[in-house]
C-alpha cells in the first residue's frame, strides 16, 4: 500500500472503527493482531487505523504498535 494522501472527509465512523477500537480496548495492538482478531485483511485494517489516528481515537505508540486513546474509549461507550 503507498504512502499517497488519504482524503478522510468524505469517510464517517462505521463498524470496522468499532471493530478495531474494541480489539484495542483489550490492550496495545499491531495490524497483524487486529486483522485476525477481526477476521479483516491487512491492508482494510492499516486504512482503518489511519482514519482513527486521523481522528485521534488511536495512537501509533511504537513502530506499528498502536494503543486507544480516550476519546477512543469513549467512541466505545
């Protein structure tokens, strides 16, 4: 997948947000973990985490370590 530039206003959360933002309420996730734990590929989960960095619900903690933020949590209340 390049590194092209992404457009994220036309995109509104959805549930692969919600899916992703509920395996990383269990803890710290790398793309390989959330695309098994939710049954999604690869490359759908790196755009979805992109989307959520964009709107600071995850942060990238480490090289492709990534971590929910509170306003994360709080999409998940």
């Amino acid at each position: 997948m390049s590194d092209s530039i992404v457009n994220f206003d036309n995109v509104e959360y959805n549930e692969r947000h919600q899916d992703v933002l509920s395996v990383l309420a269990d803890g710290r996730g790398t793309i390989s973990l959330i695309a098994d734990e939710t049954g999604t590929t690869r490359p759908h989960i790196k755009a979805e985490l992109q989307w959520l960095v964009h709107h600071d619900l995850v942060k990238d903690v480490a090289d492709g370590v990534f971590e929910i933020t509170a306003s994360g949590r709080d999409m998940l209340d």
